[in-house]
C-alpha cells in the first residue's frame, strides 16, 4: 500500500514541522493535512545540528507524540535516522525512515538501516548529500540495495555551489537525470534547499512541472517563533495555497497530489 503512494501516477506531499516541538503543534499540522486530503506527515525527533547549543529535537518523548497523534489522523509518519540509536528507537515506530544530506555517505548508518529494514521493505527517504555528485548520489544508494532494502525514494535537496541567495542550490535537472537513469521515485524538498519560504513556491511548481514524484515541504502553525528552520517553513493557510496553486500543474504532467 505504501509503496503505491510512490507509484509515478501520484504526486506526494510529505509535509511537517522542520521538528517536533510539542503535541499541540503536531495536531495542527496533522489536522491541516487530513482536511487536505494528504497522506504523508514529517517531523524531527532527532535533530542533525550544526550547534550543539541549538535544538536538538525532542527524542524519545517525540516518537510517542507523532505516532498516537499520527494513528489519530491517519498519517504516514517520515522521520530522519541519525544514528544507531535513533535507528533503534525510530524503525517500528515510523512509516517511512529519512536519511538526512549529513548521513549521505555514513556508509555503515546505512548499511544498518538497510539490514534492520530488509524484512520489512519499510520505505528510506535517501537525500542526496549535499556536495555529491549524481553519479556519487546513485552509487551509494546501492549500500540500502545490496544490504536489503531497495525500497527507495530519493530527494533532491539542494547543493553547495557558490551562489549564496538560497540556503542551497536546487539543482532542479537532478530530477529528468535520476528519472532516466534509475527506476526510483524522485522527491524534491523545497524547503531546505531555498531556505526562505518565499522561493517554496515557485519552486515547488518547477520540481512538480519537471517531474518529481513528491515534494517534501517544511510547515509549521507558527514559522516565526519555530525552533529550527523558522524561515522556510510555510504557515498552515500559505501551505493550503501552495496545494492549491501546484493541482493544475500535477495535472498538466498526469499526478495526482496525494
Ligand atoms: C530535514 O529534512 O529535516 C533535514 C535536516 O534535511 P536535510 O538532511 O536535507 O538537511
Ligand atoms: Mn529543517
């Protein structure tokens, strides 16, 4: 069933807080997205930071919170594997892993997520490390393979390049590139790779227009006083717009937002 949701005929929203931050904040989005029609709901529990003063996501306590307000709403979860320990803690209690940009080439993370996966096929988010090549980018996606898991989605998030007006650069020809040379669904998160929620939506339509088979958005009820990524992430009422401005689109390329 989850794996249908990936089928090229659909177009998927993965949407969320950048983190968990408390319950209250969940249901919010978790309400949003039901009253949307969507399937799909992201947030970090453990959080990858480049301070360790900044917030480290909630932990153990968050995984409880997503999962009964989830169950709730009917919701996939996606939520990021950092470690050995949040592997533990996260692999039966969230629909779909995430391999964040930072654990790209942690070849031994991800031989593990691959082994404790290999019997359940449970969906991997694998982002594209954030100064790989494509070539390098499909190459390590073999480890999930050959380890045991070929259950893969993967997301373009923007790369380092020289130009500093995005948080990234949305290298938006990695979506026809990965298209013609692997059979894997391509997501592209318009979030991370913009850094500034006013570039989300028209990149969002170019990453739909081009093809991509999802799109991973960072929403929160309330992005000005959010913990980490405030400044791309989408209050609720723009994140009902942006739905509703990328339907003509999905249309127009043969999706259906999901
Ligand atoms: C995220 O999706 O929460 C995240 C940290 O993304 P990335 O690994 O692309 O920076
Ligand atoms: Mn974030």
């Amino acid at each position: 069933m989850l794996n249908n949701l990936f089928d090229n005929k659909y177009l998927s929203i993965i949407a969320g807080p950048c983190a968990l931050e408390s319950q209250e904040q969940v249901e919010q989005v978790a309400r949003c997205l039901k009253l949307l029609g969507l399937h799909f709901i992201r947030a970090g529990i453990f959080k990858p930071r480049v301070s360790p003063y900044s917030f480290q996501g909630l932990g153990k306590k968050g995984i409880g919170i997503l999962s009964s307000v989830a169950s709730y709403y009917k919701l996939k979860t996606v939520s990021e594997v950092t470690d050995n320990n949040s592997l533990q803690l996260l692999s039966y209690k969230v629909d779909i892993l995430q391999i964040g940009t930072r654990n790209m080439t942690n070849y031994s993370l991800l031989k593990d997520i691959a082994k404790a996966t290999e019997i359940n096929h449970k969906p991997i988010i694998f982002k594209r490390g954030m100064s790989a090549k494509i070539s390098e980018y499909l190459s390590t996606l073999e480890y999930l393979k050959v380890y045991g898991n070929e259950n893969i989605i993967l997301c373009e998030r923007g790369i380092r390049t020289f130009e500093d007006s995005t948080r990234f650069t949305l290298d938006i020809s990695a979506v026809p590139v990965i298209h013609s040379l692997c059979k894997y669904p391509v997501c592209v998160d318009v979030s991370h790779s913009s850094g500034n929620s006013k570039y989300v939506f028209d990149l969002a339509k170019a990453a739909v227009a081009c093809g991509a088979d999802c799109l991973m958005l960072e929403v929160h009820p309330n992005p000005k006083q959010a913990k980490c990524d405030g400044k791309q992430q989408l209050d609720l009422d723009s994140f009902k717009l942006l739905i509703e401005e990328i339907k003509p689109i999905a249309k127009a390329v043969g999706k259906t937002i999901i």
